[in-house]
C-alpha cells in the first residue's frame, strides 16, 4: 500500500551518519534540505573568501571588524530564529490547552508544530555555518570570536558561551536554594603579550590539569587578546562551557580591567590561574608584569581561593 505521509516515508527512508541530516529528513518539507557538511564547507568558504579579498589590501586593518561582522551576522540570525521559533511553541502550548477537537484547531496546531520544527533545525543551520566561518577565522588568523551579546549556545565545534552577569545572577540563585550546582568555575586572566608557543604550551597544561581536576568546570575570563584568547580557544576544542567577563571601558575607564576581577571572584571560583607575563624572554624583557593578573591573585587569595601562578606547573 502506497502512502504519502511524510513520517511514514521518513521512517523507511535510509539514516544518514548526520543526525542533522536525519533531522531535517524528518521534517518533511519537500524541497531538499542542505546537508550538514553542505553548510560547514558554505562557512569555511564564506571566511576563506573574505580574507583572501582582504589581504595585502588597505581594508586589511579592518580585518577583526569584517571577520567578527561576517561570523556575528549569522549568530544574529540564529538568535531570531530561535526567538521565532519559541513563539511558535508559545502557540502550540496555547493550542494544545484550549484543543477542542475540530479539524480546525487541529490543523493550527499542526502548522505551529511544523513552524517550531522547521525554526530549531534552521537555528542549527545558522548555528553550524557560524560555527565553520568561526573556526576557519581561528585557524587563519589565531584569533578567537565570541559573541557580544548574550549567550551562544554550543555546537559541534565550540564551546557554550554565557556572560558573566548571567552565570553570576545563577550563583546567587544557587546560594538562596533556588537553583542547581551548575559545576566548578575556574578563572584565568593572562598577559596580553603571553601568547608565544611556550605560553601556549603552558596554559594548555594548566587548564588541562584544571579539567581534570573538576571535569564539570566551567572557564571564566575577560576575553582579552594574548593568553585569555588562548584559553577561550582551548575551551572551544575541549567544549568546556565558557563564562565571558567583559571589561566595560566606557563605563569604568582605565579601571575596567579590575572591575572585571571583581566579576571573576563573583562566580565564586574554585580555583584561579594567571600568567602575569609570557614566558617566552624576549616578549617579558620589560620586566612588567600584567597589573590585571596579579590584581585577580591577590583578590583571590583574600577571599581564601585557590590560585596557582601558570608558570608553575600545577600538581
């Protein structure tokens, strides 16, 4: 017996090695839907393009602002379709409650539900051409994307990204009882100019051996370029949640790199890493250390954290 339903069409239909894939199969639209290594080759294409453009050109001084630009664009777009599609949930719960049994509300329901399914898989659409376009920027450019504003949820390539205010509000939350044990945070803040191959090396090491020490940590730092991007990286390729304490130049001046410490102790770390200067000699021959790292030590040490100084390897 022949039968046109897509679920039953989609129930004989061959898996693929893509749950991705075997998801929009599921749908059943009947235009084709693009395959998942489709649309990670669209996002390495789409960054490799700029950049080849870009280079050896005047607007290469503009090549953090067009990369991040081009990657955010499709975080953007993700982030409106999840909102649509949460609205359309909203109307199925609202359907589903008031279902009166007539083909009618039946066949609303049935749009709404389709309109929900259809938004969260081009939600990981976006999500996955934004995830390959970030990844090849990396790759290219050893520079690390995170998202501006709110939360980027984790896919196949990165780590779950929240901020600061929001990680430090369910610490609160947690502290009056109203919330679950969301794991270990660990802090890290690092020298700008520590992003030589031993300091890359080197916190490697040390926030390996933080994973190992607290497998459910989460990573807490400002984002800064040199060793913090290293370590936002390192969170990427180990998926290990990522917590961003932004510092907030405009509204603290020159004091935004210690407010942002007082964030960072906020989370109620269970331990702190810093890396006051590169370890690599030509790049610490000032002798100066990085002020914001050492500041984050002592603030830890006063609140009776744990801090352990990367250079020194971590037991």
């Amino acid at each position: 017996m022949h039968s046109s339903n897509p679920a039953f069409v989609t129930a004989l239909a061959p898996r693929s090695d893509s749950a991705f894939d075997d998801q929009t199969t599921a749908l059943g639209d009947q235009r084709p839907q693009p395959a998942e290594e489709a649309l990670v080759q669209l996002g390495r294409a789409l960054m490799t393009e700029l950049l080849d453009v870009i280079a050896d050109t005047a607007l290469e001084d503009f090549q953090t602002l067009l990369g991040e630009a081009l990657i955010g664009a499709f975080h953007s777009a993700a982030g409106r379709i999840e909102r649509d599609a949460d609205r359309a949930r909203d109307t199925m719960r609202r359907l589903d409650r008031d279902f009166d049994g007539s083909e009618a509300a039946d066949v609303e329901l049935q749009e709404a539900t389709a309109k929900a399914r259809a938004g969260d898989e081009a939600t990981q659409a976006a999500e996955r051409i934004r995830d390959a376009a970030s990844d090849t920027w990396t790759v290219s450019t050893g520079e690390v994307w995170t998202a501006w504003r709110g939360s980027r949820r984790g896919s196949f390539l990165t780590a779950a990204q929240l901020e600061a205010k929001q990680a430090i509000r369910a610490v609160r939350e947690r502290r009056a009882g109203d919330a679950c044990h969301r794991g270990a945070v660990v802090a890290f803040r690092g020298a700008p100019l520590a992003d030589a191959a031993e300091d890359a090396a080197r916190i490697f090491d040390a926030l390996n051996w933080a994973l190992a020490e607290w497998p459910d940590m989460a990573l807490a730092t400002t984002g800064a370029r040199g060793a913090e991007k290293l370590a936002i990286r390192w969170a990427q390729q180990k998926g290990v949640t990522l917590i961003l304490a932004r510092a907030d130049f405009d509204a603290h001046g020159k004091a935004a790199p210690f407010r942002a410490n007082d964030d960072l102790i906020a989370l109620e770390p269970t331990c702190c890493l810093t890396l006051a200067r590169s370890l690599d000699e030509a790049r610490s021959a000032d002798g100066r250390p990085f002020g914001p790292a050492l500041n984050l030590g002592q603030k830890a040490m006063e609140q009776g954290v744990r801090h352990l100084a990367v250079r020194l390897r971590a037991h």
